[in-house]
C-alpha cells in the first residue's frame, strides 16, 4: 500500500543496502523531474492562476495599494488608544467662579474652563473620527483581498469603485482625528500641569504641533499632485 501511494520512493522498498539509499533517492527523484515547476516557468504559472495574459488586475500592484490602504487603520487605532489614554488622565473639570473674586482670577478661571470645553471636543471628535476611519479602511482592505483570493478580480474593481467615496471620507476623517490629537496634547499639557510648567509644556507643544500641520498639508498636497491627481483615483 505504502508504495502504491507514493510511487516516487519505490525504489527503496527493494533495497537492502544502508548505503543504497542515497543514490535511490537520486535516481527516484531525477526521474521525476517535472514534479516541480523550474524558477524560469514559475511566472507562468502564477499567470495562469490569476487568469493568464487577460486577467483583470495587476496582482503585485493590487496587493501593494492594499497594504498601503491598510496602514490607514493601523495609524488611526494607534491614535485612538493615545487619545482614549490622554483622555482619562486629563483632568475634565469645569470650576465656577467664587463670589468676591478679583479680575486675575475670573480671567484664569475662564481661560482654564474654555481649555477644558475645546480638549473634550477635540478628544471627542477625534476618537470619533478614528474609529470611523479604522472600520472603513479595515472592510475595504478585508473585502478586497477577499476578491481577490477568490479569483473576482472584476468584482474587486467594482467594490473599489463603489467605496470609493467611502474610502475619501475616512481619509478626512484620519486626518481630522490627527489634528484633534494634536491639538488636545496642547490642552492636556495646559491643564495638567499647574505654574510656569504649564506654560513651558504648552507651548512648546503647540508651536511644534502647528509646524506639523503646516508639513503634513504640504506632503498631502504633494501627493495629491504627483500621484493621485496622474493616477485619477482616491486613496
């Protein structure tokens, strides 16, 4: 039974000789040569499984936008959970004014509650913005390598073309929660320290957060220039 089902060893089930079994297995397996695909006709046969000369989609290329569309969600989760962290160590409190309090002091008061009021928008309007566009990338790239292993690469093209404006707004929704979170780092310095550190952590903060900004547009736009507006699609 044990040579019937592989006939390639049968060569040595006859033999006796311990240093026999070196060239059988030689002879076995060069008599057997096509049992493998050689490097040179390898392409071939990756050609032909996604559907020869006429497939639909370029695999390599698809697989590669794929993976770029995929490092949206891993950034916006990784935002997330530093927000969602700065979020329950900020203290969120908002203090009222004493009777008989001097102008210095109602002008902190105020300065401090509006702090407070623009970092739980910020932090709010951030995570959400996150999470929209952690699901949102997260299916397309789940849904579209699902096509592709599935052989549809027509369907994969229809599916990117249909989400496509899906896929726009979870961009300005990543981008929206990466200025949220800028922007609630600056208040959370402000409010959880007290004194000149107050001063010395927010704006320091703020200035390098507003040259970021000023540098991430100008890569976007870049892009926006050189890559999608030559290859006419959306992120």
């Amino acid at each position: 039974m044990i040579r019937d089902s592989f006939p390639v060893y049968a060569p040595l089930a006859s033999s006796h000789k311990p240093f026999g079994v070196g060239l059988n297995i030689a002879k076995a397996l060069s008599s057997k040569k096509q049992l493998l695909p050689s490097p040179a006709t390898f392409p071939n046969v990756v050609s032909a499984i996604r559907g020869g000369d006429n497939a639909g989609i370029d695999f390599d290329r698809s697989v590669v936008r794929l993976d770029a569309i995929g490092a949206y969600p891993v950034v916006a989760a990784i935002m997330m959970g530093a927000m969602l962290n700065i979020g329950m160590e900020t203290p969120k409190v908002i203090e009222k004014i004493p009777g008989g309090a001097d102008k210095h002091t109602i002008f902190k008061i105020r300065v401090k509650n509006t702090v407070t009021c623009l970092f739980s928008i910020f932090i709010a309007v951030s995570i959400a913005a996150a999470s929209y566009s952690l699901v949102i990338f997260t299916l397309v790239v789940i849904y579209s390598k699902t096509a592709i292993g599935m052989e549809l690469d027509e369907c994969y093209l229809n599916f990117l073309d249909a989400t496509s404006v899906l896929r726009v707004r979870a961009f300005r929704s990543f981008i929206c929660s990466m200025i949220g979170y800028i922007f609630s780092l600056a208040c959370s310095m402000f409010l959880k320290e007290k004194g000149i550190i107050r001063w010395i952590m927010t704006i320091p903060t703020l200035f390098a957060s507003i040259i970021g900004l000023i540098h991430y547009k100008f890569i976007m736009d870049l892009a926006s220039e050189l890559i999608y507006s030559k290859a006419s699609i959306v992120p």
